[in-house]
C-alpha cells in the first residue's frame, strides 16, 4: 500500500524550529524523488525541498535556502524536514511527494509528484 504521513506540524513563534516528518512505505520511499511542498492559505502550492533518494542530492527554494534542511533516514524509510529560524510566511501545511523513477534535479512542479501524504500544519506568529 502507498502510503506517506507527516507528522510535526505546529504552531510556533517567529525564529524557532521544527523538524517535519514523512514515514513511507518501502515502495513509496525507493522512489527516486522525495519532497516537501507547501500550501499557503489562497496560495498554490509551492515546492519547498527535495531530496534524490540514491545520490542524497538537495534541493531547495530560494525563500528557504540556508533555513531548512532536508534528509532522509532510509532504515526507517523516513524524510525529514529542518526548519529553523522560522518566519511568518513559512506558514502554511507542509506535504510530503513522491515521484519517481525521475530526476530531482530541474525545475519540479506538484504535478511531477503522483504520490502525496495528508499533509501537517505550521503556523509561525
């Protein structure tokens, strides 16, 4: 079964952390492109992160660069997403895709990614 879950989603103040998580299926974490996108209110989605799931090769948005960072841990078929010094616009709810077999390299859209968690919600104040 296809499946990805994030969890670590809450609300929290200006210039803190948090770390979000995406547990996979096997099936789905051997894909070969794994990301973070995110969804502000009346905002389309936007891509936030990827990670390349054989090389390790990242990469990110502008507006998170040197903010966020994301890693897998593929005994537990699980990608993370490091947020720190957080701001107001990083609100929004944060998914977690798959894609693949596909570079991650290039310009990646949502519409690349056909397999997609129920997403968790950051709220920076």
């Amino acid at each position: 079964q296809v499946q990805l879950v994030e969890s670590g989603g809450a609300s929290v103040q200006a210039g803190e952390t948090l770390r979000l998580s995406c547990a996979a299926s096997k099936s789905v974490y051997d894909r070969n492109c794994l990301g973070w996108f995110r969804q502000a209110q009346e905002k389309e989605r936007e891509g936030v992160a990827r990670i390349a799931a054989g090389s390790g090769n990242t990469y990110y948005a502008d507006s998170v660069k040197g903010r966020f960072t994301i890693s897998q841990d593929n005994a537990k078929n699980t990608v993370y997403l490091q947020m720190n010094s957080l701001k107001p616009e990083d609100t929004a709810m944060y998914y977690c895709a798959a894609a693949g077999p596909m570079s991650c390299a290039g310009n990646r859209s949502p519409a690349d990614f056909g397999y997609w968690g129920q997403g968790t919600q950051v709220t920076v104040s």
